[in-house]
C-alpha cells in the first residue's frame, strides 16, 4: 500500500513540474537584468506569479491526493481486517454445513443398514420358524402317520380298544397257555391281564358265556407268586371260591370262565385274550 501511495505522489509531481515548464515556455519574455535593483521587482515577480499560483494549486492537490490515499489505506485496512474475519466465518459456516450434512448422511446410512440387517434379520428368523413349523408339522403328521398305520396294522391284527386299551380276543382257535402266549407275541403283546376293574368288566362283557380264556397270569416261576407275562403282579384277580389250588401238583397257569379266573394245567386247549402293550 506504501509503494503505490509513493508511485501515486511522483507521478502527479513529475507531471505538475512539467507543466510549470511548458507554460515558462509559452510565455515567450526573458527578463535581462541591467540594473537588478530597478529592474527585478514588478517584472520578476510578475513573472513568477504563475509558477506561485500554479504551486500553490499543485500543494492543494498533493493534500487531496494525500487525504484520499489516506482514506482508501483506511478503507483498504478495514477490509483487510474485516476479510479475514469474513473469509473464518465462511469457512467456518461452510465447516458447519459440511458437519450438519456429514451428521445427516451418517444417519441416514446407519438407519439404512440397520433396516437392512433387521430386514435381513427377520426374513432369517422368518425361515427359521418357517423351517421349525414345517418341521413340526412333519413331525407331527409324521407322528399321525404312523398311528394311524399302527392303527390300521392293529385293526388288521384283530386288536379292538377296550376302555383304556387294545385287547384281542380269539373266539375260534383253541391252544395251549404257551401256544396262546406265543401268538401274542407274535401279534405285537402278550396274554392279557387287568389294569383296574373297570377295564376288567369291559372286556368280560366282550366274551362269550361258558367259554373259557387263557389269561397272561401263572405261578410257573414259584408256586403260589402269580404274575403276569409282563413281569408285573397282577391288579386284578377274580378267584374262584377254594381257588387257585393246584390240583394235581401241576395247575400253574390261569384262566377265565364267566368272569371268575382258576387255576389249570397249561397245556389245556382254550381261547384266549392277548393286550397290545406290556404295562400290565
């Protein structure tokens, strides 16, 4: 700003002398001195009025320009203080939009991944309980499955439901204890024998009158201990009056006959009652 004010202040100097110059020169008289005394006063000083005027002129220019460099310095400082301020504050706003917006693009993007991870999240689970609800439904249809052929395979064996359970009753061959507990195993269970009374009256009521059914119950093991074929003591036992006996020192397994069970040698040729499971 100083070498400007100087270039500023030269130039005019420079430019007024040269003025003063061409107008000595446009006047066209030369003062020759004979008598300085005499001659020197009005003429000289007449001559030198212009160069005075005009110096005076260029002094008050020089004061203007002077002012007016002062004040565009001033006003040059004012800006150059105030850019800087300016120039901080812009960054700074513009810093600020940058951060704001950076702020919204990051939430943005994490409200985007978290909506895919839980869109990806429910979509796995979804497969998953898709996945264990068709497993369960195959499971249990499966499970359905199988009772109903176990079922069908049952019905077709002869096993009828009596109350709480399957039982079979032959009506039309006649075997030995042994052969009749053989044929039930073979159809899947053993001679029979009674869970409670109830389930013993229901089946009772299943066979013919004066006829005589092997049961699962004998006291081959130890004489006078009567179980099932099950391995479990019997519940229910409906002897004779004077019965069981052991007639005969061979009487060891046990039938039924109109609900009343006794004690008979087991070879004896009798019907039968075969149950499906071994839980009594």
């Amino acid at each position: 700003m100083f070498q400007f004010r100087t270039f500023l202040f030269y130039a005019f100097v420079v430019g007024n002398l040269y003025g003063v110059v061409k107008s000595q020169e446009n006047m066209g008289s030369v003062c020759v001195l004979t008598d300085a005394p005499k001659q020197c006063g009005a003429f000289c000083l007449s001559a030198q009025l212009p160069f005075i005027d005009h110096n005076y002129k260029v002094q008050r220019q020089l004061k203007s320009l002077s002012e007016m460099l002062e004040r565009i310095e001033k006003s040059a400082l004012t800006v150059q203080n105030k850019s800087p301020a300016n120039l901080e504050s812009i960054q700074q706003n513009a810093l600020n939009f940058q951060k704001e917006n950076q702020a919204k693009l990051d939430r943005i993007e994490k409200e985007i991944r978290e909506s895919k991870v839980y869109i990806l999240d429910r979509i796995e689970k979804g497969s998953q309980e898709t996945q264990t609800t068709m497993e369960g439904i195959q499971t249990e249809s499966q499970a359905k499955m199988d009772s109903i052929l176990q079922k069908a395979k049952i019905i077709s064996l002869g096993f009828q439901w009596i109350e709480s359970r399957y039982f079979y009753i032959e009506n039309n061959a006649k075997q030995s204890w042994t052969n009749a507990e053989n044929t039930c195993r073979k159809r899947g269970g053993h001679l029979a024998a009674f869970d409670n009374q109830k389930e013993f009256d229901a089946v009772i009521a299943k066979l013919h009158r004066n006829t005589p059914y092997w049961l699962g119950i004998s006291d081959r093991k130890k004489e006078g201990e009567f179980v099932s074929e099950s391995g479990n003591r019997p519940k229910i036992l409906t002897f004779a009056p004077g019965e069981p006996n052991n007639d005969g020192g061979n009487e060891d397994c046990v039938d039924i006959y109109n609900g009343v069970m006794n004690d008979l040698p087991c070879d004896l040729q009798r019907h039968f009652i075969c149950q499906l499971d071994s839980e009594v």
